[in-house]
C-alpha cells in the first residue's frame, strides 16, 4: 500500500463549527495520509488507537489462499503486515481494551495480534461448538466475541478471561435471517450480565446465558419467552416498526440504540426500551452502508459520497466525502478514515462555546478579551476586567476548561494565557485559589499534542485521556516502541500529585464552592 508524506492537519478556526440544534459539531483533520482503502474492510482501535486494513480484492480465490492485514497507527505510519496463507476465509476482526487486534475465521479459529502483529493468542476455541455449522457472523468488543451461526445459535466468549471459554447464548428457533447482531455489555452496576440483541424479521431479539426475549418498543415492554412460545410470537406479533429493523447500534456510553428499518426511518430508543427518544426519516429506500454514533448525541449514516449526523430534535448536518470513507465511534466523537486523511467529528464543548460564542459575555470570554487588549497595550482591558469582578476565578477556570478541551494547539496557547494572566489578579486573601492546576492543565496539554505529533499518531482527547488513564496510556507507547517518550511522561510525577493535592483541596474546601468544586474536578482527572 503506498504511503505519502505525513502530518497534522491544519488548525480551524471557530468558524468551521456547524450547528446542530443549540449545540455545535466541529469537523477537524487529523493528519493526511495515504492508504489505499477501496472498498475494503476497516477497523481501528478506540482513544486514537491504531487502524487495521484489509483490502479489497475481486479474486475471490485469492481471499480464501492468502489474507493480508495491514496495521497502521493514526498518522499512516505502517506497524506490521499479517498474513495468512491457506486459512479459511477471514469471518472478522476487531480490537480489544488492550489493543490487541483479534482476527476470527470460519472454522473457529481465533487469533490475537499486538500492534507489531506478533501472535500473542491463538486457538480452536469455537471449532468443537459450531459441531458442522459455519460461522456466520461476528462481533467483536473491548472484551470478546459473538458468533452467530448458520443454525441461528449465539456463541460468546469472554477474552478478559484467564481461561477463555465458549458460552452458549439462548435464542430460540428463529423463522427469520438476522439482519444485525449488537453487544450490550455492562456499562455500569446496573446491568449485570452481558447481552446480545438481534434484529430478526420485524421484532428484535434480547438473548443472554438464560433466556431470550422479544421487544415491544411503541408498547415500552418486553415478554421473557420460552422456546415453544418464540415460534408462536412470529406468527402473531404485529410490526411495531414502520418497516422492519435491518441495522443496529449501540451508543458508546450504553445508554441509547440506533435503529435503522426498513422504510429509511431511524429510531434512537433508551436500552430499556422503555420510550423512544427520537426518530428521524431518510427518506431513503436504500440503506446506508454504516451506521454509527458521534458520541452519544448524534447518530451517523454513511452513503457512498454522503454522511448524515442527526440530532435529537431532527436537525441534521451532510457532509460530503470523495473516497469512501470508514467510521470509529468514540466517546466524544467519531472518527473518519478515508484513503487520504483521517478526521475526527466531535460536538464542540460547551467551556469554548461560552468563550467563542458571538456577543459572548461571560467571565471566561470577558478574560480572554482582556488579555487579547492587554497584550496589543490597550487600556480597555481593565474595562473588561471590572466587569468580571469577583467572577474571576470562574474565569480563570473556565479557560483552563475549554484549553483541555480543545484540539487547536493555538488556542490552547491564548486560553492557556488568558488564566494566567487571570491569576495575577487573584487576591488571595479573599480568594482561594492554587495555581497548580493550571500548571498541571500545561503539563497535560504537553502530554496531549506530544502523543498526538505524526511520528507518535495518537490524537487522544481530553475526554478519552480522562477515560483510559494516565497508565494506560504510557503502557500504549511502550507497546508502540515509544520508549523515550513513555519515560519522560513517567518523569513528569502526575500519578502521585494529583492524589496528594485532591484531598488537600477537598479537606480545605469551605468558601466559594462553586469554583472550587469545578477546580477539584479538574484536578482528580488529571
């Protein structure tokens, strides 16, 4: 695959917002590349994880003799090539937590890769269940895989294991083709066990270890069935849908599913399919070839050429693509990766929506003003700095807020500044306030555009570091061979201040809790 020179990409200004409803979707490059794409299959890895590539081919012998896959980090950079010769036809592949790229195949066969394509796992372990079946399709997540079989059986297993085993799950004798298969796993104390939904005929299916069920969405309730009574519920359960449900997508903070049916309508329902939140009409009779989330406000469809993000009140926005394009969800954000560049789409936060609003006149915005005045030596700053006030620890803060959550390096440098130039105006008699934080906020924003560089290609957020994890990070550049900069990281001592300042500041706390509360908030996700 030919690669071309490699770098980041410009930085946008606030005017490449689009507003989506009363909130706002910025659409940012990420590095430009060149990797040849096609029409092949994608995955990559989430928090700026690497890519894995499998081109397409139209020899469909040569797919089942020889299968390549090609690892890329963020940037382009290739990591490894993994080949296999005379295996049985790749069923899918995936990333796991760990980064680690699990590829299965039809005859059961799984293997795990690490970045540099070392095989680190590799077993048999669904040959001895699928007993003469083929394995049909496949999901694969942070901590396992799903297979459903040519008989309509659900196969699990649970990789974070330390003996990894097959589950079987229990689904009932199916009169209808699986159009979707999603995981719905534990995403916080409330949902105990792992579960699988399908999209079957005009019903969706919620499978677990013990039982199975069918759901009602407009009726918000769902009937446990036995596997004498499932086939009897296809005969006479009428459609709830406005067509029937041939896509299906979890949000990525488990809290939301994306229906897609067939009639072009979408579906946004909560888990518990209690209520709809929303639905919203293509008016298109032909499906999207992707259905993802941006974050978990808005959902995604991908067209060849077209892609659609659509809110939660029915406003949209289209964004046109050239070369087919291919999506990651993450938390904050979604991410593009097309034969030429990698993007990143992400909702605006609301911390840079308060500064760079138009007409904007809160105490972070006013700052920021201040200091742009006092810098060029315009008397008018102090102006702004009356109307501040006693506003001017929120101010401080707020700019400290919107630095972390940005990703354009030059403005990062004016808020950054804008709170320094704030603290000088702190009396700290009457006002509590350390400027360790913004100190450690320096630190963290070094750490960010650091990692997120060309030669490293890993464009981690603020809200994906605050997820994963100082430690996890720098155990993913040791894996990466980014030795030099994993210790300098290490050197930098955050992991044992950050402990030590967080309970000083919650013993000490007593007086202006507002900005207190928003400075200890700060401090523990660093």
């Amino acid at each position: 695959m030919p690669m071309s020179a490699h770098k980041r990409g410009p930085e946008k200004e606030s005017s490449e917002w689009n507003r989506l409803g009363s909130v706002f979707y910025e659409r940012r490059e990420l590095y430009s590349w060149s990797v040849e794409i096609g029409s092949g299959r994608v995955q990559s890895a989430g928090n700026g994880g690497p890519v894995a590539v499998v081109p397409d081919t139209n020899d469909l012998q040569q797919v089942w003799q020889v299968q390549n896959i090609a690892v890329y980090n963020s940037a382009g950079h290739q990591l490894s090539s993994i080949v296999y010769e005379g295996a049985s036809g790749l069923l899918g592949f995936g990333w796991t937590s760990k980064q680690l790229l699990v590829c299965v195949h039809r005859d059961g066969r799984v293997l795990q890769h690490d970045v540099h394509g070392r095989v680190v796992y590799d077993s048999y372990i669904f040959s001895s269940a699928l007993q003469g079946q083929s394995a049909e399709r496949c999901v694969i997540w942070s901590d396992g895989i799903a297979v459903l079989t040519s008989l309509n059986q659900l196969l699990v297993v649970l990789l974070k294991d330390a003996t990894p085993r097959v589950q079987h799950f229990v689904t009932g004798p199916l009169t209808d083709e699986v159009q979707a298969l999603e995981v719905n796993q534990p995403f916080n104390a409330t949902q105990e066990t792992l579960e699988l939904i399908l999209a079957s005929g005009k019903s969706i299916l919620i499978a677990d270890s013990k039982s199975c069920r069918a759901q009602e969405i407009f009726r918000g309730s769902s009937c446990k069935m036995t596997l004498s009574d499932l086939s009897n519920f296809y005969l006479s359960n009428r459609a709830f849908f406005s067509g029937e449900p041939i896509m299906l997508k979890i949000s990525p903070n488990g809290q939301f599913l994306a229906i897609f049916t067939t009639t072009g309508k979408v579906l946004v329902v909560a888990m518990d399919f209690s209520k709809i939140i929303y639905d919203f009409d293509t008016k298109s009779s032909v499906p999207p070839e992707q259905l993802a989330w941006c974050g978990a406000d808005a959902v995604v469809l991908y067209w060849p050429e077209i892609m659609l993000l659509v809110g939660p009140f029915g406003d949209w926005i289209k964004y046109s693509y050239e070369n087919p394009a291919k999506f990651t969800s993450e938390r904050d954000g979604l991410r593009v990766v097309t034969s030429r560049r990698h993007e990143f789409i992400f909702r605006v936060h609301c911390a840079l929506v308060d500064i760079f609003s138009i007409g904007s006149t809160t105490p972070a915005a006013l700052l920021r003003v201040a200091t742009e005045h006092f810098d060029i030596g315009l008397a008018k700053a102090e102006t702004f700095l009356k109307l501040i006030g006693a506003n001017i620890p929120l101010a401080v803060i707020g700019c400290i807020r919107a630095a972390c959550n940005d990703t354009n390096s030059k403005r990062q440098v004016g808020l950054l500044r804008a709170a320094y130039f704030g603290l000088s105006f702190l009396k700290s008699k009457t006002i509590i306030f350390n400027p360790w934080v913004l100190c450690k906020a320096c630190t963290l924003l070094r750490i960010l555009n650091a990692v997120h560089s060309a030669d490293i290609g890993v464009p981690l957020t603020y809200a994906q570091y605050c997820h994963i994890g100082l430690r996890a990070l720098v155990k993913r550049l040791i894996d990466m061979h980014h030795h030099l900069l994993a210790a300098r990281i290490l050197s930098m001592g955050l992991p044992k201040m950050c402990s030590a300042r967080a309970c000083k500041e919650f013993c000490n706390i007593g007086q202006h809790q507002r900005y207190k509360c928003q400075m200890i908030s700060l401090i523990l996700l660093f």
